[in-house]
C-alpha cells in the first residue's frame, strides 16, 4: 500500500513527491511480478531435491526454472498501478 506521507513539518505532513511516488511504484509493481516466480522456483527445486533423494545414485537434470521479469515488464505494472491510483472517481 502506498504511503502518501513521508515528511512531518511542525507537525504537518508533507506529501511525497512524484519520484517518491513512481519510486513505490516501480518497488510494488517488482514485489507483485517477482513474488510468484520466487515461489514457483522454491516449489520446482524442493520437488527436485526430493527426486534426487528418492533416487539415490542417479543424476536428475535440473528443472527449468521460470525466468523473472524484465524491466519493461516492471515498468509496464508500474504504469498499470499509477492508472489506478490515478483516477478521479
């Protein structure tokens, strides 16, 4: 959740600036593309840990993991979250 305050002036809160706010952006657009690859990843390599416990002796290849975001992509949530948050209704 955005914080839209960052900055006490005399006991005033001061409003974040609009890089503050493109910086939180581009954070939570990361934070929601990248969180279910982590967790994709986790479960492919605990399974394939489990594979090579089982057989014992035997080389198993890796699994092909999900690659993460690229930037554009990054950017492109961004903007989809700052069209959101930027509506007037």
């Amino acid at each position: 959740m955005l914080n839209c305050y960052t900055h006490t002036h005399k006991g005033k809160k001061m409003s974040k600036s609009p890089y503050e706010i493109r910086l939180e952006l581009l954070k939570l657009a990361n934070e929601i593309l990248v969180t279910p690859v982590h967790l994709r990843r986790d479960v492919l390599m605990q399974e394939w840990h489990a594979k090579c416990n089982s057989v014992q002796g035997k080389t198993i290849p890796l699994p092909e993991l999900p690659s993460f975001p690229a930037t554009s992509d990054v950017v492109a949530e961004a903007e989809r979250l700052n069209q959101f948050v930027s509506k007037n209704e």
